[in-house]
C-alpha cells in the first residue's frame, strides 16, 4: 500500500516535468501543476488510509 501512496506522485510528477520539457515550459512556469499533483496525492493517500483502517 505505502508503494502506491508513493508512486502515484512520483508517477505524476514525471509525466508533468516530461509534458513541460516537451512544450519548452521552465519549472517555474509549471510549479502549479506540481502543486495540484501533491494536493490531489495527498487526497488519494488520506483516502487509501482511511479505507485501510475502516476495513480491518
């Protein structure tokens, strides 16, 4: 579980930074796309958790 918590952002991020590389974007320009993608994670990893401790 924890390696999907971690990958999904991880995954994400990557393809983010590979869409800006792509378009000539700098990271400057994209830092709110990182952002939306860490808030969205941390949505996904607060429900994952959740579901693991209401199903045990």
């Amino acid at each position: 579980m924890i390696k999907i918590i971690v990958l999904i952002p991880l995954f994400l991020s990557l393809l983010w930074f590979g869409y800006l590389q792509a378009n000539k974007y700098t990271l400057e320009q994209g830092k709110q796309g990182f952002l939306y993608i860490f808030v969205l994670s941390g949505i996904i990893a607060a429900f994952y958790t959740f579901m693991m401790f209401v199903t045990n």
